[in-house]
C-alpha cells in the first residue's frame, strides 16, 4: 500500500504512523524524522533545516522534495509505503505525482487526522521525544513512559523538542492552514482523501484508520 498521512502538528500522525506501517507491513517515511536524525547527526542538510524547523517554518521544498525521493528510492520502499509529513506544500505534492507518475505507480490513499486546537496544543505540550530516534514518542500524561525521562523502546534519554514552544506551535499552525490544507483539496480533487477524528484512544484511532483504508485489523 502507499498511503499519505496528513493533519495538523501534534495531531497524532507519527504515533498512528508507527503502528499502521508495522500493520500494513510498509517503512514510515517522516520527512521531520529524517531532518532530526540529520541534526543530531550534525550533517550540512541538518544545520539548514535546523533554523526553519526551530522557527516553525517549512523547509525550503527543494531541500525537503530531494531527501524524500532518495529515501522513497530505497528498496525497502518499493513494494510500499507510508508517508508521514510529507508531502506538506502543493508543489511537493505535485513532485510527488511526477515521481509515482514516472514509476508507474499510484497512491492507495491519503489519510487526513482531524484534530482540534486546544487539544493539539495539550498533546505538544506534554510531548516527550527520545534522543536516538524521533520516532520514540511519549506523552506526560496520555502515554507516560514506565520510568520517568528513559525512552520505553530504547533506553534513550525523552526530551522536549525544540520546535515544541508555545510561540513555535503557534507558527506551526498557522503554517499548516496556509501552506498544508491546501494538499486536502488537492487529494479530495483527485478521490484520494478518506478523513477520520484524531480523538479518542491510540488503538481506537488505529482501528478507525484501517477500517477507512478498508484493511480491518
Ligand atoms: P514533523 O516532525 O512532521 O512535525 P509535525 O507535522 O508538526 O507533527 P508532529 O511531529 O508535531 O506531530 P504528530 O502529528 O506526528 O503527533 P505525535 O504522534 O508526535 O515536522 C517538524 C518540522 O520539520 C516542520 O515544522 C518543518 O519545519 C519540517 N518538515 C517536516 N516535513 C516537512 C516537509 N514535508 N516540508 C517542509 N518542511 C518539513 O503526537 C503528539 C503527542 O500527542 C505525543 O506526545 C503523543 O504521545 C500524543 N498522542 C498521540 N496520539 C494521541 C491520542 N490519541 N491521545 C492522546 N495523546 C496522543
Ligand atoms: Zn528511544
């Protein structure tokens, strides 16, 4: 399967992302993964996404549509895969169209995760990241870790993200409705777009998910 996972900051994508991509047997594809493993491995594309990520922007879709392809390029990409942030802007989607256009390969589905304001603010803010992979997630409250501060998965050391200020999310949004909505209608245009709610329970929101793209786990 290829499907695109779409919604706000903090909505719950990369936590639904996790878990549908060991169900449907695809890799999770996160772009904002992929330039965190950059800055933490202090790379030249790192230091560049660095300043617009700490600012709440994009980063520029030439830098952001080049990572995805080579990362999309992968073997382990060929038979699938679920893509998570990306793409976030209609050029990248358009990239994208051009890229599965050339392969002779289409998207099964584009996933939206509705969620509302308040609730996304209360799920940033208590967000916990793990210092060796992004992609280890916690929350204070909904989903604390068994030892305070110590990633479940890996051992690694939870931090807050740099991009997890008040003043940032703030940004972030305001970037989501501007430059990211846009992508709804673009899927909705071509029959692509299932929409379900972000709220309610993780394996709720996991069995909504699969029940929308039709695969009942
Ligand atoms: P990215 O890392 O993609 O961030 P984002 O879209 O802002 O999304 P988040 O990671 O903040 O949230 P999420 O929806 O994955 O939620 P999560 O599962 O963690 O991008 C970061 C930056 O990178 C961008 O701002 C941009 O600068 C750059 N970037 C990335 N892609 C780009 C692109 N394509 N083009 C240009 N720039 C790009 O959940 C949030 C919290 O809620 C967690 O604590 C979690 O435990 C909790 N939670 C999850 N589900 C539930 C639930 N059901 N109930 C209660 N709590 C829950
Ligand atoms: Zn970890």
């Amino acid at each position: 399967m290829r499907i695109v996972l779409v919604g706000p900051p903090g909505a719950g994508k990369g936590t639904q992302a996790a878990r549908l991509a060991e169900k449907l047997r695809v890799p999770h594809i996160s772009t904002g993964d992929l330039f965190r493993a950059n800055i933490s491995r202090q790379t030249e594309l790192g230091k560049l996404a660095k300043s617009y990520m700490d600012a709440g922007n994009l980063v520029p879709d030439e830098v952001t549509i080049g990572m995805a392809k080579d990362r999309m390029g992968q073997p382990d990409a060929e038979k699938g895969f679920l893509l998570d942030g990306f793409p976030r802007t209609v050029s990248q989607a358009e990239a994208l169209d051009e890229l599965l256009r050339a392969e002779d390969i289409k998207l099964d589905a584009v996933l939206d995760l509705e969620a509302p304001e308040e609730e996304i603010v209360r799920r940033i803010a208590g967000r916990r990241t793990c210092r060796n992979d992004s992609a280890h997630v916690f929350h204070v409250t909904y989903s604390p870790p068994e030892k305070e501060g110590v990633c479940d998965v890996c051992g690694g050391e939870l931090y807050q993200r740099d991009d997890d200020t008040e003043e940032t999310v703030r940004k972030r949004l305001e970037v989501y409705h501007t430059q990211t909505e846009p992508i709804i209608d673009y899927y909705r245009a071509q029959g692509l777009l299932v929409t379900i709610s972000a709220l309610g329970p993780v394996e709720e929101i996991t069995q909504r998910a699969l029940s929308a793209l039709k695969r009942e786990d």
